[in-house]
C-alpha cells in the first residue's frame, strides 16, 4: 500500500509511471489503480478533457456575477404586494 505520509517525489512518479507504460504489472496494484484513473483523466492526445478558451472563461465568469447579483441583491427587489405592478430592471442586475 502506497505510504501518503511522505511528500511528493516527482522522481519516484515519473519512474513507477514509465515503468506502468512499459508492463503494468511491473508496479503495485496501488499504482496501477491510480495510473489507469490518471489515463482515463487524460484527452485523446494527452490532454486535459475540460480545458476553455479565454471567451469561455469570460462568459461563465459574467453568468456566475449574474448568480451572484440576483442571490445578493434579489430581496431587495421582491415584489411583495400583489396589487401593485412590480418593477423588473435595476441597474444592478
């Protein structure tokens, strides 16, 4: 079982990982479990699946201000009186 107390060695990673490439069953079942989950995680070119242009980014970024306004800002412009038109813009939002 693979010991989680002690830091990180990049080293160590990058040899039992060449090492998996190269016969599977050369590292432990601990490290074979992980290398197939870091494969499945990985693009069809060795890219991270998920990765957004900076317009993506951007875009996602104004609707979650949105969220954010309407959550922050959305009782003050509850409507509680029913027989009274309510206003729906504010510049806030």
């Amino acid at each position: 079982m693979m010991d989680l107390s002690l830091p990180f060695n990049a080293h160590v990673f990058a040899q039992n990982y060449d090492s998996w490439k190269k016969d599977a069953r050369s590292v432990s079942r601990e490290w074979q479990l992980f290398f197939q989950g870091f494969e499945m995680g990985m693009g069809p070119q060795g890219e991270l699946p998920g990765v957004c242009s900076r317009d993506q980014v951007l875009l996602q970024g104004r609707v979650e201000e949105l969220i954010h306004r309407y959550r922050d800002l959305g009782h003050l412009l509850a409507c509680l009186d029913p027989l009274v038109s309510c206003p729906m813009d504010h510049p806030l939002l």
